[in-house]
C-alpha cells in the first residue's frame, strides 16, 4: 500500500508538470504570434522607402530575365570613319546613298565643298542597322580608288544598361507604393508631401527612360563617317574662235589696211596742215644748199 501510494503521488507531480509545460508553450507560441503580427503591421504601414527596398530585396531574390538576356547580347556602340579618294564624286554620292536605302539606314548629315576647279570633297554622317555595319563598309571601300583612312571604334554599354534598367525597377516599384499610398491618404498634409515625392520619382523615371531610349538607339544603329575626296585634271578650255584661221587672217589684214591708212591720212594731215611751215623751210634749205654751192666753186677755182 505504502509503494502504491509513493507511485500515485509521482503520477500526480509528473502531470502538474507536463500541464505546466504545455500552457507555458501556449503562452509562448501566443506571444511570437502577437510579434509577427506586429511586425507584419509595421512593414506594411511603413513609408515608402522601407517599402520599396523591401520589394526591391523580393524582386532581385528572383531570377531577372530580361537582365540575363542583355548581359548574353552585348550592347555595343559602333563608329566607323573612312576617309576614301574616288575617281567620280557624284556617281560614287549616288552609289552610297543607294546602299544606304537598300540596307534600311539613312543620311543624318551631307556636306559638299569645292575648292577651286581641281579639288572637290564632300563628308557623308550614315546611321544604319547595326547588322549591316560591316557589310556597308565593304561596300563603301569598294566604290574608292584608294583608301586613306579606316577608323572603327566600339563602347560597350551593357553594363550600364542593365544598371539603368535595375534602377527603373526599383524607381516603379516605388511609384507604385507612393501611388497605393496617395489612395489611403487621409489628411491634406500627407497628400501633398506624398504628391511631392511622387513627383521627384516620376522625373527620375523619366530621365532613366530616355537615357535607355538613347543606348538603344546608339546600339541599333551605327553610325559611319565618310569623307570623300576627288581630284580632277583641269584642261583649259580652248575658244572656238581661235580655231578659225580664216577669220583670223581677214581680222589681220583689216588691222593692216587700217595701220597703213591711217599712217597716210596722218602723212597728208601733217603735210597740208603744216604747209606754210614747209614752204619756208625748203626755200630756207634751198638758198643754204645754193650758197653751199657757190663756196664750194670759189674753193675750187682758188
């Protein structure tokens, strides 16, 4: 009887104990519950910027498709410049231009200058898919009689890319929350600050948009600067007039006839226009050559 009591009593204690446990452990798990539930509250009545890093921590812990596929396809900006001397500049224009169409680009910029009649050049700025890139400036060297110049550079931008489409997330994200916030707003002052902040992200996301607009523009379209030089050999133009020897020797003989003329017109102007001079000068000169003569004589006879 004495053992069988000792045992009932153990019995007794071992249940207290376990019962104590058990509410202790619901106490506990009671607590946690009140805990996450706080916390759970707290994230999701935070301001915009908890809010936004916690989705942004939820959207980069998930694989970014469109991330992998830019880094797998490199986003590289490609430049050409070639300085080319043709044989025809405005055929060689013609041909280009040509090319240009058939491969889907077009001509941003023409520019043409002449100096004197022996030197002509001309700069061609080309925007066309970057697919035909190396095939168009095949072409292009082809049209030239001697290449002066060839020049490709190439910048890659990927990784700059997909920071700037990393930040465009993130700044939506945030957009987004600033948006679901406006909706519950209650008070004006919370409206208005909401307002502002939404405002600022919405400029951000803007200026993001166009500087990847610019990347993918760059790095669709390359762009190829051509220089084109021709020199030509200038002959001198020969009139036609001074081919006909006919016409030439008439012009002559008449230029002759008119010198001789005009030599004899003055000749009798001169004679008739100054005549009484003449008459006295001869009879001067004809006493002086008698009295010349006459001594002459007397020399003689002495």
């Amino acid at each position: 009887m004495k053992k069988l009591f000792i045992l009932v009593i153990f019995l007794l204690f071992v249940g207290m104990a376990g019962c104590s446990n058990a509410g202790s452990s619901k106490d506990e798990s009671a607590k946690m519950s009140v805990e996450n539930k706080a916390v759970m509250d707290s994230s999701s009545s935070g301001g915009p910027e908890k809010s936004a890093l916690t989705n942004r921590e939820g959207d980069q812990s998930k694989p970014d498709k469109t991330v992998t596929v830019q880094v797998q396809n490199k986003m590289v900006i490609y430049q050409a410049n070639l300085e080319l001397r043709v044989k025809k500049f405005a055929q060689t224009v013609r041909n280009l231009e040509e090319k240009v169409s058939q491969y889907g680009g077009y001509i941003a910029e023409s520019d043409v200058t002449r100096e004197g009649k022996e030197l002509l050049n001309g700069r061609l700025t080309i925007r066309l898919p970057q697919q035909h890139f190396q095939e168009f400036l095949h072409d292009a060297e082809g049209q030239a009689a001697e290449v002066l110049q060839r020049n490709i550079t190439g910048q890659d931008v990927t990784e700059e890319y997909v920071d700037l489409e990393s930040r465009l997330k993130s700044k939506r994200v945030v957009e987004e929350r600033l948006l679901s916030f406006m909706k519950e707003a209650a008070k004006t002052e919370d409206l208005l600050k909401i307002s502002a902040d939404l405002a600022a992200i919405q400029e951000e996301i803007e200026t993001i948009e166009g500087k990847m607009k610019f990347l993918e523009n760059q790095t669709s379209f390359s762009t190829v600067t051509i220089t084109l030089y021709e020199n030509k050999v200038v002959v001198p133009d020969i009139d036609k007039d001074q081919l006909n020897t006919w016409e030439k020797t008439k012009k002559q003989f008449m230029k002759s006839t008119n010198l001789l003329l005009s030599f004899f017109s003055g000749l009798v102007v001169f004679t008739i226009g100054n005549l009484p001079i003449l008459i006295i000068f001869i009879i001067l000169a004809v006493l002086g050559f008698i009295i010349y003569k006459k001594r002459m004589g007397r020399q003689r006879q002495e």
